[in-house]
C-alpha cells in the first residue's frame, strides 16, 4: 500500500519512544499526510506532544486518549482509517513476572480488541510491533507477545475478502528507548558503579529510526501473515559498560527475573517456514499459504538452511566499544563523553 497526501494512519502507544519516533519521521518523508492519529492512554505524554506539534503547523496529526484495552474506544479511533501502527503494550520484564494479568490484558487482549475493531472499520493495513523476547519465551512479557504474534498472524485467516491485511515486525533492544540498559548505564555512571548481570550477555540491537524505517518497508511490502525481522547487530554487556564507563566499577549482580543470557529472533523449530528476504528475514505461517502469496507475487522466496536459528549471542556481526560510542552519540545524546 502506497502513502499518499489521501492516507490516514493511527498509531496505538504513540506517545511512547517508537511512537514519538515514527511521527517526527512520518512527517518529514510524508509532510503532506491526511491524517496522523496518536493514540495513547498517557495525558501527560500526549499534551508534551502537542506542545512539540502545534495544531496550527501540524494540522494533520489528531491526539486520541484511551487504552486498547476498550475496545469501543478503539473502534471509535479508527473511523476513516486507512493504516495502524500498533506499539502499544507493557514490555518490562521484571514488571511482568509480578503483574501478569496487567500484561495479559494489554498485550493480549488489547491486540485481539484491536484486531476485531479493524475488522469492523475500513482499516486495510495492519503492522504489529513484536519483540525479541516473544521468541522461545522464558518470561510472562514474552509469552505474551508471542500470543499477540500469534493473533495478528491468525487474523488474516478471518478478514475474508475485505482488503485486509495483518503482519507483524520483531526486532532487539531499541537502542535508548525507555527502560534499556544504554540509558541506564548512561545514568548510573555518575556514580561510578555499572551493575552487570552476566558477564556473557548478549543483546540485538537496533536504532529507533531503523525500527520505524522496518515498520514502513512493512506497511508498504508486507503480504499479511508474515513475521519479519531485521538483520542487525548484537552488542556484549561487557562491551556496553565499557563503551560507557571504562573507570567505572563493574559488579556482578546476577540476572533479573525472566532474563536470558542471550536472545533470540528466530528459533531452529521456525526455520522450516523462514525465508530470506534481504534485508529482513520473513517467518511465514507453516501451511504455506503466505510462501504461495510471494510466488504468486514473483518476489524471490529463499528458505533459510534447516536448523537456522537467529540468536544474539552465536550473531556473526558484533558492535565494538568503539562502535557503540558512536552509535550512542548518533542515537542518544550527542554530547556522550565515556566515564
């Protein structure tokens, strides 16, 4: 599906990092857009966006509060949408494992009442934001983003012959976003103290930018039913602390709950319906109905060798010290100077 000055999106979480992230970057590759739609349950977030956004510049971008949880509400934000961006979920881990019926209505049931409002309304493309975490879940936050995976993908298998589709992106650790380890070594380096809690982790890493520029490519390529996700470089938390604080003590204590040493993208047991599409990797259904849909389509269809599996710490591109300084002055703060 094609932007236009005609299209109209919504984005659920928008007043969040990547929200923030893909309105500054819709506007300036769209300026002419219909309609850009923020939809969040955080007032306070909202009003500090319509600070930044004027309505008498930016006419074109509308604040709506409530929660996916509400579904009414939902269906009642989507009048006259063409496109939904849906970013809006609980993500901290630690927070999960002690809230898990809090992340199951958000994650779970939130994506199923958005699926059914779109089903109601003239929404023709939809593209979810995944995780890393949601594949071979060891925490509740992964698990229920996996089932939230698994709702957008089903989707499609219920839209009947509407002009429909459902896709979902999965990528690492956004560098700087909200609640990530970069930020809070950025700040606990003031006191000259950087917490490890495995020396052996590991962790995919990905701008923001890069995330919203892979959820465009989405909305603009996908088929509906496919999963795709990013080839893109790991960093060790080692090399992190360093990149941040070389003088800085560096303790070991241990990992938190529902942590992984290292994570995963794609698992072996996916590789039989994996596909590579170039830049992206696609993890398509196992009945071969969206595989059918690329040849169909003439696009190239690669299958991935039996066994692959797409792990941050077996990754064969990885971020050096000085890569990641760079990157941190690049992404979030420019002023960086390590401690």
């Amino acid at each position: 599906m094609t932007f236009t000055s005609k299209s109209r999106i919504l984005i659920t979480g928008g007043s969040g990092s990547f929200g923030k992230a893909f309105i500054a970057e819709t506007l300036r590759q769209f300026p002419t857009i219909e309609r850009l739609v923020v939809y969040s349950r955080d007032e306070l977030k909202q009003w500090e966006l319509q600070q930044q956004y004027p309505e008498a510049e930016y006419p074109q971008l509308r604040f709506f509060l409530g929660d996916v949880r509400d579904q009414d509400r939902l269906r009642r934000a989507l009048e006259r949408i063409d496109i939904v961006v849906h970013a809006a979920a609980l993500k901290q881990v630690p927070a999960a494992e002690y809230n898990p019926m809090e992340f199951v209505k958000t994650n779970v049931l939130g994506a199923e009442n958005l699926i059914q409002a779109c089903l109601d309304t003239s929404v023709k493309r939809v593209v979810a934001l995944s995780t890393d975490k949601a594949a071979a879940p060891i925490n509740l936050y992964g698990a229920t983003k996996l089932c939230s995976d698994k709702f957008f993908i089903a989707a499609n298998h219920v839209k009947g012959r509407r002009d429909l589709r459902f896709s979902v992106v999965r990528y690492g650790n956004v560098m700087g976003s909200r609640g990530s380890v970069i930020p809070f070594f950025l700040k606990k380096a003031r006191s000259g103290v950087l917490p490890i809690t495995d020396p052996a982790m590991t962790r995919f890493n990905i701008s923001l930018l890069d995330g919203v520029e892979m959820v465009l490519w989405a909305l603009e390529h996908a088929l509906g039913g496919e999963l795709l996700v990013p080839k893109i470089p790991s960093y060790r938390i080692m090399d992190v602390a360093e990149a941040i604080g070389p003088s800085c003590e560096k303790p070991v204590v241990g990992i938190r709950p529902g942590e992984k040493i290292h994570e995963e993208m794609i698992t072996s047991s996916d590789s039989f319906s994996t596909i590579d599409l170039g830049t992206y990797y696609a993890i398509l259904p196992s009945d071969g109905s969206v595989q059918r849909l690329y040849q169909a389509a003439g696009l190239p269809v690669r299958p991935v060798e039996p066994g692959f599996a797409y792990n941050s710490g077996t990754n064969l591109d990885f971020l050096s010290v000085e890569q990641l300084r760079d990157l941190i002055r690049q992404h979030v703060d420019s002023s960086f100077q390590p401690v």
